[in-house]
C-alpha cells in the first residue's frame, strides 16, 4: 500500500525530453562558424599528431620541437582572437597604466 501511494506521486516524464531533443538537434547539426571550428581543432590535433608521430616524421629533435611549437603558437592566436570571439564572445588584452603597471582586462558578451 505504501509503495502504490509513492507511485501515484511520481510523474511520468521522458528521461530526456523527446519532444525538445528533436528542435536541438536540428540547432545542433548546424555549426555556427564551421571554419573558426576546423581551425580551433586542426591546430590542436596537427600537433598531437606531429608529437606523437615525430620519429616517423624526421630524425631531428629539433624540426619537430619548432613545428609543434609553431602549432601551438598558431592555436593560442587563433583561440584569442577568431574563436573566443566568435563562438563565446571572450576578449581580453592587457593595459598598462601611466605608472607602469599592467591590467587585464577581460570583457565577454552580455546574454540576452
């Protein structure tokens, strides 16, 4: 009797809201800036893939060190400046002051 009157309690909703699963899904498939996300991810992979697939690549310690270094530098320009702005609305640069002290400042953009 007990457990009948919990049951009666509950309400029988679908796990994961089917009806509103099938309006994201559409929104999801569509990327907003498909170049800005090749990039955001090439940059990160391509020197992933030159680390670990350095030996095969070339003997010198060197060349491979430059180049994943060169790949990171060119994904930390492109997560600053192209997708932080686009995809998350981020920016942030550093001031300095007349006394020479240095500020960040971080702005993002404001959700409607």
């Amino acid at each position: 009797s007990l457990l009948q009157d919990s049951s009666d309690d509950i309400e029988d909703v679908s796990l994961f809201d089917a009806d509103d699963d099938l309006s994201r899904r559409s929104k999801k498939s569509q990327i907003r800036h498909p170049v800005a996300s090749f990039f955001h991810l090439f940059f990160r992979v391509s020197a992933i893939v030159v680390y670990l697939l350095c030996e095969l690549l070339t003997s010198s310690f060197i060349a491979c060190m430059v180049t994943i270094i060169l790949l990171l530098s060119c994904d930390f320009w492109a997560v600053k400046n192209v997708t932080g702005r686009l995809m998350v609305g981020l920016r942030w640069w550093n001031q300095v002051d007349d006394d020479g002290r240095s500020h960040w400042v971080f702005e993002a953009r404001k959700v409607n």
